[in-house]
C-alpha cells in the first residue's frame, strides 16, 4: 500500500508495506558524487587574514559572508564562518568529507587559530544511478501526481519526493537517477529499494 503525506508544503511518496525483495536493482549505482558536511570549530577567525595567508582562498564580504578554502587530497572545498561554523563540499564520501574537515582545521591552526572539531553532521549527499532502461516520465507522473513535479519544457527531469527517507529524486526518461537530500549511504540505498518497483511498470519496450 501507498499513502501520500504532506511534508514542508509538498506532498511526499510513501510505502507503508515492505517492498519485495525479488525485485533486486538491475542498473549501476547509486555512486555518491558529493558530500555537504557541516561543523563547528569553535574558533573566531578574522576571515580577511585567513584569504591573505591561505593559498587560492577567496574572500568576497559583500557577496557571501565566508571565506572559501580548496583542498585537493581529498579534493574538497570549505565555506569558513567568521563565528567558526565551516561547511565542507566536494568530497566523495563521509569519511572524506571529516578528513578533509580536519585538514581544514590544521591548515587554520598553522595561520595562528586553535581550532577544535565538533558537532560533525552530514547535511546532504548527492547519488546517481542508471536504470539501463528507457522510462515513461508520462505514465509515471499520472500515476503519482501527488508526489512527483515534472515540466519538461523547463526541465527534462521527473521530481520525485520521498517521504521515508526524506529525499528528492530526479528521474529520467533515459533511465538516469540524482538523489538529493540524502543523510547516509544507506538512505540512499532504500530509496532505490522503494522506487524501484514502481520504476519497473513504467519501462519503455
């Protein structure tokens, strides 16, 4: 059985019966391409010393209120708050993305701060699959009106919303999946696991 619930103003995709286990994912995927995590380093730092000091930083006060650091092992961009806030982007994983959150944290510790790592959370993965099968964007949105957004002379796209996980999809007609909104790894695998019996009666023969 499938139930619809409204989430935040827009109506979300849930299955409240397990989905069976036959049905096993026949594509390739889902592979993360990018971790958004944030963290506290406890720290104040004069940002316009940080952009002086640090290689290729860039510091742009009236346009967004962070200074932004690259890492290339692993390659990894920071958003450095004036309070001590930091956001890491870029990386593949979660580990990567708190390894890459420590090195920030030493490359600022070496221009004279004593920063301290705490309050680590993941805020948002991106995944993308491939299907290996051609989909009827045209069926499926019939179908789940309530939860899905498609508009294909703006976007190509199907979106989807989930509800359990919490995460958007975006579908398409060739078979490719983004995932967005994801917390874990294994967010990301039971959306696939839900979506993908209803993903079947929509193939394109």
């Amino acid at each position: 059985m499938v139930k619809t619930r409204r989430a935040s103003g827009q109506i979300r995709y849930e299955v409240t019966v397990p989905t069976s286990n036959d049905l096993t994912f026949t594509g390739t995927g889902p592979t993360v391409s990018n971790v958004v995590a944030g963290m506290h380093l406890n720290c104040h730092f004069q940002l316009a010393h940080i952009a002086k000091q640090a290689r290729n930083a860039v510091y742009r006060p009236k346009r967004f209120p962070a200074c932004i650091l690259r890492l290339r092992d692993p390659k990894a961009t920071a958003l450095v708050f004036e309070g001590g806030r930091v956001q890491v982007l870029g990386t593949k994983s979660i580990a990567d993305a708190r390894l890459a959150g420590r090195k920030f944290g030493r490359m600022l510790q070496k221009m004279g701060y004593q920063p301290h790592m705490t309050d680590f959370a993941v805020q948002n993965m991106v995944a993308n699959a491939d299907t290996k099968m051609l989909i009827r964007l045209e069926g499926l949105q019939a179908r789940c009106w309530h939860f899905t957004r498609w508009d294909p002379e703006i976007f190509p796209g199907l979106i989807f919303y989930l509800m359990k996980p919490k995460m958007t999809m975006l579908i398409f007609a060739r078979g490719k999946m983004v995932f967005l909104g994801a917390r874990s790894r294994e967010e990301i695998d039971e959306a696939l696991r839900l979506v993908w019996p209803l993903l079947l009666e929509f193939k394109r023969e």
